[in-house]
C-alpha cells in the first residue's frame, strides 16, 4: 500500500497543472482500490459550490458543468462534516442527490472523504461500486490517506496553476500570492529568477537572444561532458570489466547529437534559451523511462537526469559571465542565499523573493539590514516563469502581485511615497539622542555582518555594534579564512566604530547557515550542530577566530566577544578557558590589549532558567529573541508552513525576556538584546519597559525605533507592559500595541494588507 501511495504522490506532483493532477488521481485510485468510480469535486471560492472535476468510471462530459452546493448531496455532506462518509447504498440516504446525466444510477456503495488543506475543505474526493457493500475499512484508510497526502499538492497546484495559466495567456488578470514578511517595505521592479545551480527543474523558459550563439553554447557544454565522462571511464581503466565499460557508452549514447542532442538544438532552433531547451527535453525524458514499469528501463531516468545535470552546470558557467540586471530588479529564486545578494550590484536591488525560508531564515535578516524589501515562502509562486515580468512586493504583509489592478498600483506607489518621505523625517533624528519623553536614554546598537552595514549604521547614529555576525565573512568565501584575513576583517570593524564598542559573536554556523565549504548535513539542524557546539569541537577554529579578535583589538580597545547558542555552563567555562588561554598567549607573544568584556547569548530555554548562573560569570548576557522565540515555541524559525506560529510576541516569549532582565538585574551585569524583536518598534517599547539597557537591531529599523522611544514616557511604557503581560494570547497583545503606537502618533508603523 505504502509503495502504491508513494508512486502516486510521485506521478501528481510531476504534473502539468491541476487538471492533469486530478486526472491521474482518480485514474490511480480507482486501479489501485479496484473499484469502479473514483471522482473528485473541488470547491469554487466564489461560488462555494463543489465542481465534478474529473472522472474514471462517470459521464466524463460533464467535467466542469455539474456541481453541488455546501451541504447539498453526499458530496456536500461530506464538505460538511469534514469527515468520511460511507455508505452501502447511496440512493437510500435522505442526502442524497442524483445529478442528471452522470451516470452514477447504477452504483450503490459510496464512499466520500474530504480533501482538507490547512484546515480548509478544497474538495471531496469520492469511490463508487455497483456491487451493495460498505467499503471496508482498509479502502477507508487508504482513500483518507491518499486525500490527506494530496491535498498540499492540489492546494499548491490551485493557486500556481492559476497563475501559471495567466502568465501564459497574458490576459493581465491580477494575481495576489501570499508568503511571509521578509523585509519591510514596497518595490515595483522586474524580475529576474536565479536559479539553483544546475537544477533542470527550476529553469524558467526564456526567448533565445542569439540562436546561433545558444546553440554553439550547448555544443560546447555537451562536449566539456563528454570528455569528463571519457576522463572517468579512462582513470578506471582496468579496474572495469568490458561490460562495465561498455555502461559509459550506453551513458554517451544518451548524449548522442541524433538523439537527445538534435532535439535540444530543434528547441533552441524554435527560439528558447539553450538552458531551458535542454531542461525541457531532458525532464520530458526522463518522466518517460521514470513511467516505464521495466525496473531496468526505470534506472535510465537516473542517467538521464545526471547527464543533464551535468550539461546544465556548464551552460550556466558560460552564461553566468553574461548576466546583467535591469533597474529595479527583483531578485527571485527557489531559495536564496546570502551570496546570491552578492551578486547583483546594489544600486540595482530593489527586492527579493524566496519561495523557500521564512521572516527569521538568515537571508531575510540580511535583506532588512540591506533595507531591501522581501518576501519569503512564496512557495505557490511559478517562479520560473516569472522572468522578466513586472511584480510588486508587498515586504509588509509578505505577498506578491502580478498584474496589480490600477488602483492597487497607485495605493502600492503611494506607500512608496510615504516611505521615502518618513525615511527624510528620520533622517532629521540621525544626530539625537534616543531618549523618552521623560529624559530615560536608551543607546540603541546596530547588527552586522557585511562591510555596507557600517556606513549605513554610521549614518543613521548608531552608537554601538550589539552584534557582528561573524559568519557572514565566512559564508561569503570559499575556505576558512585564516587567521590573518580574519584580522583584517575585524580590525576595519573596530576601526569604523572606535571608540565604541563593536560585540563579536564567534561563529555560529549549522541551522540554516552552511558554509559552502564545511557542509553539515543534518536531519534536524537546529536541534543539532549549531553554534558553539561546533566550534568547540573544533578548537583549532576558535582559537584562531579568537586570536584574530584579540589582535585586531590592539590600540582600539573597543572589542566585546559573545558566544552564541550556549546551553549550559560547561560549554561557557569550556569557551571561557579558550578565550583567557589565547588572551594569555597573546600577551606573551607581545600583543597588548585587556581582556574584552565577554558576553553571553540567551538564545534557548536552558539558558533563561540558568541565566542567574551564566550571569555570574561573564560581563554582560544578549538576548537572541529570534532563536529564544524558535525554541520556546518550538516553531523553525525557517519554515514558512508553520510560520504563522512564530509569534515573537507570544506571552511566553514576553516572560522570558522579563526573567532574563530581571536575573541580570540581580547579578548586577547589564542584559541587552539582538535579536529582530529590538527593531520592531512595537517591542521595542516593551523592552525598554523590561530593564533592557541597550537595544541592538539592523540598521533600517534603528531610525523608526528611535523616532517611537522619542514619543513615549518610560512610565507609560512599564503601565502597557503591566497591562500585556497578563494578556493570555499574541494576537491581542500585538493588538494592544498597535492601538498603543497610533495613540502616540505612530500610525505609519502600522500596515495592513493591500488587495
Ligand atoms: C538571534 O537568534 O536572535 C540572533 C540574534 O542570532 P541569529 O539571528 O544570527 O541566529
Ligand atoms: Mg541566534
């Protein structure tokens, strides 16, 4: 049953669009229960009617024309109950309702489960059998279990399938596709889609712009791989017997020009890019051997897919060298990456889309820093196709337009207004203190990563770096950097700062931050090798992280250290013990410098119930709200199925943060925070309520936080904080504060979604 179930899945999510999927839904469930019927009704959002949308075994003439209402018929019913139903003989039900002309008079036994995505009806999905018997219960399981499984494809093949048909017609009908707030702010540009590395299935279609040119390119890629697939066959040499040998003909028979080769030049001839003509022929092939009930013939697709693979890495090679960039683009990709932002020049970025990730994946948190509007987990978009087209993106709410209505454009354009005039308002704060309206001073410290990062945070009066994520220097590299190159890297931080003070955090790579270089593949990352966990695994990393630190200190004196991701004290004395061992050492190699002050990051529960302990034995502790919030709410900070879960204001999120300021309180060390929450300016009043002594944020939302500071008093901060602090849901407490910022005369932090 299970392989049955996998096969399936498997053939519905290769499909072309909704239709094709729903076809071979009820073609496979049909065979696969060995029953007579098997159809299935989908919703119609505007009229609430359930639509007969494909058939084995009923009048297939009237696909798309007979339907039933919620509640109307065993098919409503079962929209209804939103749980099985089934039945010996259909017509004997009080519900039931014969649609003339299906053909269903013949058929007693039914069978109707509902197909439920994220707690909403999409559809029912029916069996049907001439002979009178209630289905037994293992065709009740296996029909639930098909629904259950299909119901995320056909949900995702509805709404890309909607717009995949209106790129293609290009009616200009508007489409609204939602994701998750990435980076705030609006653009309007036009995209351009990177694509994965060598990914066939994620090659948008694009018009050749030379033919000639695409073709030679193909040629030439097609022949680096069949000299790298001689070189392997050759270096084996005797160790392969002749029949062994004989595969890598098969292998180079696959690429021969008469087969495969001649119709990827047919394509490029017909006017597609080489890319995409390739990767079309290939998947078009390899979904024929994958069809093939022959195990061996199946195997073939493996090939195939490698080879194509292979041709494709080069064509891209050769057309990386090429790619411009128009004026507003909007970068779009599967999932990006912090080098793919490298990439394009900035003054060219106007947004980013990523159909994977979520609001706290590292891309988003580097995009705000950047201040580049961004949605992430667009997972429904067709993004592939999207090249070149005009979008706007709404980084607020998290959704994507396409084909905006007029009115919608303008309101879009007017927002953009907006902003720009309130970024020249707050411009006018840059030189003022953030202080309340009752004289308390809050410094408010900025997040870096990237060298940009510090001009920008310069000019918006940042008074501090609260957090250097080491990191990025590494992700964006091919090998570790050596000790020297770190040196560098860190000497032009403290410098740019000095005197005040710059808080490196060591390296905290695992979770969704791999170096391309150090790959750790994991089952479950952010429960695993994280952090300080790898790097005191590996001293010989620490220790010249640490060193290079110490040394690019000499003469500035403005260095902090911070260790992430720590969960208990020995790793804190274990990282301890390193940094006071290298301090050692350095001195006797004759770099001058004092111990920095040494930090801690709160970034999980353990740390929050020991924070009194950990307090005792370092200078300062930094909240990582961002990793804190992941951990309480066991929610992954990078996944946007679950992202609406990630309330960083949930009341158990909001106690933490009062228990940890409250301990640094008592051991006498200053609690500061780093995480997203200090740049929102509806949490950052509640912090400054908390005791919080530095607010550490990117440097986008520093001017907004201080323009929201500035409109308070401290006193009515701790009364909101009073009042939300016995509120028992996330939802009113982010209401409280909205209606908290208008009263004080804030109501351009707050934005509502546009349609
Ligand atoms: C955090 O977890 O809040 C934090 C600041 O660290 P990062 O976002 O880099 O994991
Ligand atoms: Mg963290």
């Amino acid at each position: 049953m299970l392989e049955t179930l996998r096969h399936i899945v498997q053939e519905v999510n290769a499909a072309e669009g909704l239709d094709d999927a729903l076809q071979i839904i009820v073609r496979r469930v049909r065979d696969a229960m060995g029953t007579e019927v098997c159809s299935v009704y989908m919703r119609d959002p505007s009229t609430g009617c359930y639509v007969f949308r494909a058939t084995e075994g009923l009048n297939p003439d009237l696909v798309g024309q007979a339907s039933l209402a919620a509640g109307e018929g065993l098919v409503g019913m079962v929209a209804v109950r939103e749980e099985p139903v089934n039945l010996e003989n259909a017509a004997n039900h009080p519900s039931f309702q014969l649609l003339p002309g299906i053909g269903e008079e013949q058929y007693h036994a039914f069978l109707g489960v509902p197909i439920i995505h994220q707690r909403v009806v999409l559809g029912v999905l029916v069996a049907q059998q001439a002979q009178q018997r209630r289905f037994d219960e293992s065709d009740e399981a296996f029909l639930v279990t098909m629904s259950a499984q299909l119901a995320g494809v056909i949900a995702h093949a509805q709404v890309t399938g909607a717009v995949q048909d209106e790129i293609l017609a290009g009616a200009g009908t508007p489409a609204k596709i939602s994701g998750v707030p990435g980076a705030p702010g609006i653009a309007i540009g036009t995209a351009v889609v990177v694509s994965p590395i060598a990914d066939m299935y994620a090659v948008p279609p694009r018009k050749a712009q030379n033919r000639r040119q695409e073709v030679r390119a193909f040629g030439e890629a097609l022949q680096c791989v069949v000299k790298d697939i001689q070189a392997v066959a050759d270096s084996l040499g005797t160790e392969l017997s002749p029949e062994d040998h004989a595969l890598f003909d098969v292998y180079l028979g696959i690429l021969d020009d008469s087969t495969i080769g001649a119709e990827v030049v047919g394509l490029i001839k017909a006017g597609e890019w080489a890319q995409g003509a390739l990767s079309q022929v290939m998947i078009e092939h390899i979904r024929h051997f994958e069809r093939m009930e022959h195990s061996y013939l199946k195997e073939r697709a493996v090939d195939v897919k490698d080879l194509g693979t292979r041709v494709l890495a080069y064509l891209q090679a050769s057309d990386k060298e090429e790619q411009t960039y128009p004026d507003q683009t909007i970068l779009v990709g599967e999932e990006l990456t912090a080098s793919s932002l490298g990439e394009i020049p900035r003054e060219k970025l106007a947004g980013l889309i990523s159909v994977r990730g979520s609001g706290n994946s590292h891309v988003a948190i580097l995009a705000r820093a950047m201040g580049v509007p961004t949605v992430m987990g667009a997972v429904d978009l067709p993004y592939t196709m999207l090249q070149d087209r005009e979008l706007v993106i709404d980084g607020y709410n998290g959704t994507v337009h396409l084909n905006p209505p007029p009115q919608v454009k303008q309101r879009f354009q007017e927002i953009v207004d907006q902003d720009r005039a309130l970024t020249r308002d707050l411009e006018s704060l840059r030189d003022k203190p953030c202080e309340t309206l009752d004289g308390h001073r809050m410094p408010l410290w900025v997040n870096t990563g990237l060298m940009a990062d510090v001009t920008r945070s310069l000019e918006w009066g940042a008074e501090g770096v609260g957090l250097f994520r080491t990191e990025i220097p590494f992700l964006l590299r091919d090998r570790f950097p050596s000790e020297e190159e770190q040196r560098q890297i860190y000497r032009n931080q403290l410098e740019a700062f000095a005197p005040k003070p710059v808080t490196m955090r060591t390296l905290d790579i695992g979770g969704d931050k791999a170096l391309p270089y150090f790959p750790i593949e994991e089952d479950n990352p952010f429960l695993g090798w994280r952090g300080i966990r790898v790097t005191l695994d590996h001293p010989e990393i620490f220790l010249a992280q640490i060193r290079a630190m110490l040394k690019a200190n000499e003469g500035l004196g403005n260095l902090r250290i911070m260790l992430p991701m720590i969960c208990n004290i020995s790793e804190l004395e274990e990282a301890l013990d390193l940094i006071h061992r290298s301090h050692r050492e350095l001195l006797q190699e004759g770099v001058k410098g004092e111990l920095p002050p040494i930090g801690v990051m709160v970034e999980v529960p353990a740390a929050v119930y020991q924070a009194r302990a950990m307090a005792r034995r370092v200078d300062f502790m930094s909240v990582g709200s961002n990793d804190l919030t992941q951990y309480l709410l066991a929610v992954d900070r990078n996944n946007p199925r679950v992202a609406d879960l990630y309330h960083s204001l949930h009341p158990a999120v909001l106690q933490a943060l009062t228990d940890v300021a409250a301990a640094g309180e008592a051991e006498g060390i200053p609690v500061t925070i780093c995480g997203e929450l200090a740049g929102d300016p509806e949490g950052a009043v509640l912090l400054l309520a908390m005791g919080y002594k530095v607010l550490s944020m990117n440097a986008t939302s520093l001017p907004k936080v201080k323009k929201a500071l500035r409109n308070v008093n401290l006193g009515e901060a701790r009364e909101l904080l009073n009042e939300v602090m016995v509120m028992d849901r996330a939802s009113e407490i982010h209401q409280r504060l909205e209606q908290f910022l208008a009263e004080h005369g804030m109501e351009q932090f707050i934005h509502n979604p546009i349609d």
